[in-house]
C-alpha cells in the first residue's frame, strides 16, 4: 500500500504557506516524535528545490503542476537515489547527518522504499497527457488542484462549475481505472483556514 497509510495521520507543508526553509527542520522534529508523516508541496519540481526539503527531513514530497510525462519524470527524478532517480546525498538532517551508515547502497534503498511522491494535476493538458504520466514509475499519489485546474480549463475562480467538476471526476475515474491512487483515497483533512477559525471559535467559545 501507499507508505501514506503506514501513519495514521501526516502533515503537509504547503507552497502557499507561511513557513520558511529554516523553520522545516524544528518542524519535521517535531512531527516525528508524534510519528507524523511529513509532506511538503513544494513550489516547483526542480532537483535543487526538492532536494532542499528531503534535506531537512520531509518524508513526501507533493510536486505541483505535473502536466506531462516529462515532468513526472523530473518529479521522481528529484525524489529518488539512484537507481530510480538522481537524489543527491549529503551529510544533513535528511540523511541522519552522514553518521553510522556502514552500507550507503542500502541506505539508498530504504530511502527509496520510505519516500512518497505525489503528482499534483493542475493543468487542463492532462486531459491529453494523463495516459503518459500514470505510465511513469516511482509516483505513489495522484492528486488534483482543483482552483489552478479550473483556471486553466478557462473558468478562474469557479472549482465548484459544473464542467470543471465532471472533467476532474473523468479524471480521477482513468487513474483509478489504470489501477493507480488518489491522494484523497488514502489521506484527508480540513483546510488551514477552516482549523483556524474553529481554534478561534473555541478560544472564544
């Protein structure tokens, strides 16, 4: 199964959110001494960005905007040690600093067989494209962004219109039907926003 449903919840950090790279570190600490999965939407699928999270300890990485097979490619490329992808080692956080490794190649192997990767769907090309990234290896979770995918099928603002909802249900019926995952098949959970105003509620209450 997904390494998502080993823990019986998970954290996401997300590109749209107030934390910072120095901050992730204390926060993947913590998170882990409550054995919280940590995920990170990072802002873009480049190797150097990837790779700035996997070094502070994020367990899943989200890559936003996967429209293509190239870029699922890249995705996983990112991710991955060898032999599956180009993840650079370094003596750091995410890499129990270099210390008491005596098989590096086996290392490599259980961080490959611990990484979760989930391909964020935000751009209407899918729709042609869908077939080629399912078909790329070393993706555990699809998932779809529906406000980007609304704007790009040509209706900013409008997740909720019709036609972006019967696109985005097409959609997911095709992974599914290719015997692949949706990110909300295994994991849920409120919005920021929502978990905020019921804190204030009850603070107030």
């Amino acid at each position: 199964p997904p390494r998502s449903t080993l823990f019986p919840y998970t954290t996401l950090f997300r590109s749209h959110g107030p934390f910072g790279l120095d901050q992730l570190e204390d926060l993947c600490r913590t998170a882990e001494r409550y054995n919280l999965t940590t995920i990170a939407r990072v802002p873009d699928i480049g190797s150097s960005t990837i790779l700035r999270y996997l070094d502070r300890g994020i367990m899943g990485i989200l890559g936003p905007h996967i429209a293509t097979e190239a870029d699922a490619r890249q995705l996983v490329k990112a991710c991955y040690f060898g032999p599956i992808g180009e993840r650079s080692f370094g003596a750091n956080r995410g890499t129990d600093y270099n210390a008491g490794i005596p098989d590096k190649a086996a290392y490599y192997r259980e961080a490959n067989e611990q990484m979760l990767v989930v391909a964020l769907l935000e751009d209407a090309v899918v729709l042609d494209t869908l077939d080629a990234i399912l078909a790329v290896p070393g993706i555990d979770l699809y998932s779809i962004g529906p406000s980007d995918f609304a704007q790009s099928l040509g209706y900013p603002g409008q997740p909720d219109h019709p036609e972006v909802v019967k696109t985005m249900r097409e959609i997911t019926r095709r992974i599914q039907a290719a015997g692949k995952t949706m990110q909300l098949d295994v994991m849920q959970g409120p919005w920021v926003s929502d978990m905020l105003l019921e804190a204030g509620r009850k603070s107030l209450g």
